[in-house]
C-alpha cells in the first residue's frame, strides 16, 4: 500500500511516520509532499492508496487539495491529521470526501482506531 503523507512540517512528517509504525502500519510505501500544491503535482503522476493531510498549509491547504482531487475525479482515501477537529471543521472534511480525522496530538491508537480497517 502507498501513503502519501501531506504537512508543511518536516517534523510533523517524520512524527506521522513513526507513529504509523508504532500503530503497526509497517511495511507500507510512504511519500511526503510539504503542502496541497505539490501533493496535487505528486499525485499527477503517482497514484496512492491513502492520502494523511494537514490542515493548515500554505500554497494549498487540506480541504482544497481534497476539493481539488475530487473535482479530478480522483477518489483516493483521504484522511486529515490536523489539529482542525471542530465538529465544523469534521463536517466540512466529510462533506468533501475525507473518510476521517486524525486529531494533533495523537497516539499510535487514534492511528489503529481511524485506519484499522482501511490499512491492511
């Protein structure tokens, strides 16, 4: 399976890595884009399994590289890992597509409990 991971922090990037492997998503393919914008231009030509977004990015945030991926008629798993977790914020995510949310701070169980049954 192929993971694209999407933040504008190297840290948080690396912190999302590690998490997944403490939640026992091993073995996995992982890419990183710094913001929407060059996720999009990744995901042009690199087809993945699941995208973990941000939120708040600049060039692109989140919602609109979801946006903009659903108006392409790409359907990937989206699932945002921000600290946006109003239930706002939640219903906007779900109105344009996101299967679900990670909150920051988060734990490798948030990680199992969000993609238990979309990881394998």
């Amino acid at each position: 399976m192929k993971i694209l991971i999407v933040d504008d922090s190297n840290m948080m990037r690396a912190m999302v890595k590690r998490t997944l492997g403490q939640a026992g998503f091993t073995g996995h393919e992982l890419a990183e884009a710094p913001d929407g914008a060059a996720a999009l231009d990744y995901l042009t030509g690199n087809p993945v399994d699941i995208v973990l977004s941000d939120w708040n990015m600049p060039n692109m945030n989140g919602i609109d590289l979801l946006r903009s991926l659903r108006s392409a008629g790409n359907g990937v798993t989206f699932v945002f890992v921000t600290s946006e977790g109003t239930p706002e914020m939640r219903a906007l995510a779900s109105d344009a597509g996101a299967v679900g949310m990670i909150e920051k701070p988060f734990t490798p169980e948030a990680f199992k409990h969000v993609l238990g049954g979309l990881i394998g």
